[in-house]
C-alpha cells in the first residue's frame, strides 16, 4: 500500500550533539548510511517525501542523490526540533504541490527500523482530522502523523522540543494505534545505537 497524499518530512537539520559527529553519514551494522536507511525506510510507502535539512546542506553531501527533494532551515532561525518542525510546516502550508495533501508525518531522521506494516498501517488510518502516533508496549513512538488540520499550528512550533505542546493541547484528537514494532521507538543518540537491531528490545 502506498498513498501520494502524504507528505513525509524527513528530519535531519540537528546537530548530532550526543553523537559527537554527524551521524547522518554513520554507518549501521548492516552498512548502509544512517539517513539513507532512513529514506528507504519511509520510501516503501510514501513515495511523497522532503527532506528537511541544515543551511548549507546538500543530499549529495549526505551521499544522497542530489535529486532528492529537500528544504533547508535557514541557519538564522535555527533552534532545535521545534524551530525545524515549524519551519517546514510553513512551507508545506504554502506549497502547491501539496495541496492535496491529507496529512503530513514527521519522520525523524535517525530512525530506519520502522516495519513496512507499520507504515501502512499508519496510512490506512490517517485522517486530516487528527493526529496519529504508533505505540509499542505501551509507549509513544514516531512517525507521528499531523492531518491538515493542524499545519498551521504546527507551523508556530519553536525550541528545541518538538510538537510535544500541540499533542497534549489536542489529546483528546490524538490516536494512538499500538503496533507489534519496537521500529518505532528506535534512534540513533549515540554509537553504540547504529548496531541495534529492530527486533531487540
């Protein structure tokens, strides 16, 4: 299953800070570079995606095809998650070519180990009414997926601390849909987390 109605926002504009390098560029166990296992991750079901990265960032120079699509974060407003989140919601607001757009789902960009079935299922359930977010064991996962609805809240975001304000101002239209993927509680902080597997807990 695969659906052109939502758009994917890959977030990849922090600055590896715990890591101690740029870990969009680290290798997993399996070889494959961290963001670029990301993107395939997210490519099995949603071909729509932009890539959201730093100032001065290319997808080349992440060893991504330069044809990716992909907005930069000016580096004067650069300020944590939320900074970045709110910018590109505004732009997903103002583009075109997502007007037809459902929902949207932020994605981050150390996280590759989210299953296929996962990712439809997620799909089959948007609504541009509310907000979806995966659980495992009980816990809150990501992707987290926005519908329209709520872009141009998103798009006030700020900080360093994500969307976690607007999911609480909207709980009651936040659903959470437990899935059998430990994929979605899984990131990338530091080195020792590029072996982890998905199916360890």
């Amino acid at each position: 299953m695969t659906a052109d109605d939502v758009v994917v926002l890959v977030m990849a504009a922090g600055h590896s800070r715990r890591f101690g390098r740029d870990k969009r560029t680290a290798h997993l166990a399996d070889g494959r570079p961290l963001l670029a296992a990301t993107r395939e991750s997210v490519s099995r079901t949603y071909p729509l995606q932009r890539l959201i990265l730093r100032e001065g960032d290319t997808p080349a120079s992440l060893g991504l095809s330069p044809s990716v699509p992909h907005w930069r974060v000016p580096s004067s407003i650069q300020g944590g998650l939320g900074t970045s989140l709110g910018h590109a919601a505004r732009t997903a607001c103002l583009d075109p070519e997502l007007a037809h757009c459902r929902a949207l789902a932020i994605w981050l960009g150390d996280m590759p180990w989210t299953a296929p079935a996962t990712s439809e299922e997620l799909l089959a359930h948007a609504r541009d009414d509310t907000i979806l977010r995966p659980t495992h064991d009980g816990q809150p996962g990501h992707p987290v997926l926005f519908g329209r609805t709520f872009w141009a809240e998103l798009s006030n975001l700020a900080g360093d601390h994500g969307a976690q304000k607007l999911l609480v101002r909207h709980r009651e239209r936040c659903h959470h849909l437990p899935v059998d993927d430990p994929g979605v509680l899984r990131d990338v902080d530091r080195p020792h987390d590029l072996g982890r597997s998905p199916l360890r807990s």
